[in-house]
C-alpha cells in the first residue's frame, strides 16, 4: 500500500468515524430542518443549529430554533411548550432514541441577534 493509498484509507476512516459520533445531532438536524415542520403551528423557522455532544451520546443534545426577526422570537418563545412538544414528536418518529428525548433541550435566538454577535460562530460558542 503507498502513500497515496493510506491517505485515503486513513481519510475514509476518519469520515465513518465522524458519522458515527455525529450520528444524532444530524438526524435531529434533518428531522427538525424538514420543510413545514413547523407550519402546522403558524411559525416559521429559518434555521435550526444543533449542539452536539461531542462523545456521540444522543443525550443532552441542544437545539437553537432561529427565527427571522425579534418579533416571531418572541411569539415563539410564548409557543415553546408547543414547539417543543411538536419537536419531540418529530425526534420520536424516527430512529432518534427514545430514551435521549427527554434530555433533549431548546433555545430561541433570531437573526438580528446573531448579526449583533458577530456572526454565529461568536453567538453559539
């Protein structure tokens, strides 16, 4: 095996090792990013960021909702026992594992407020 050979192997590797400990934060990423998830509800969700665990646990797993202005956060954050029911609903139909929904926890933050942060990097650390 050359050089060129184990890069590659090496760089396959490290990719189903990322998928494996990324697992839940994606699937709930993709769960909860679905279009019109959401709309039954009268909201609209521009984006939705997932803090991992970084061990690969599905549990306390955090999720930021982000609206499009100060306005539907706020009605959002007013309609987060729904949202919130309506999440782990979601989370539950699909191969999520029941035992770490509970643990499942939310936040509320729009875009103005990313933008006056700095940007995402410097509002989700």
């Amino acid at each position: 095996m050359n050089k060129r050979e184990r890069k590659r192997q090496r760089q396959e590797e490290d990719l189903r090792k990322a998928e494996e400990d990324f697992k839940w934060p994606l699937l709930a990423s993709k769960t909860l990013r679905a279009p019109g998830a959401f709309d039954d509800l009268g909201i609209s969700i521009a984006g939705v960021k997932i803090i991992p665990n970084f061990n690969g646990s599905p549990e306390r797993l955090f999720c930021w909702f982000i609206l499009g202005t100060a306005r539907e956060k706020r009605v959002a954050e007013t309609m987060a026992g729904e949202i919130e029911a309506k999440a782990r609903r979601l989370l539950a139909q699909t191969e999520f594992p029941a035992a770490a929904i509970p643990s499942f926890s939310f936040g509320y933050a729009c875009q103005p407020d990313i933008d006056a942060a700095g940007g995402p990097f410097n509002f989700f650390r």
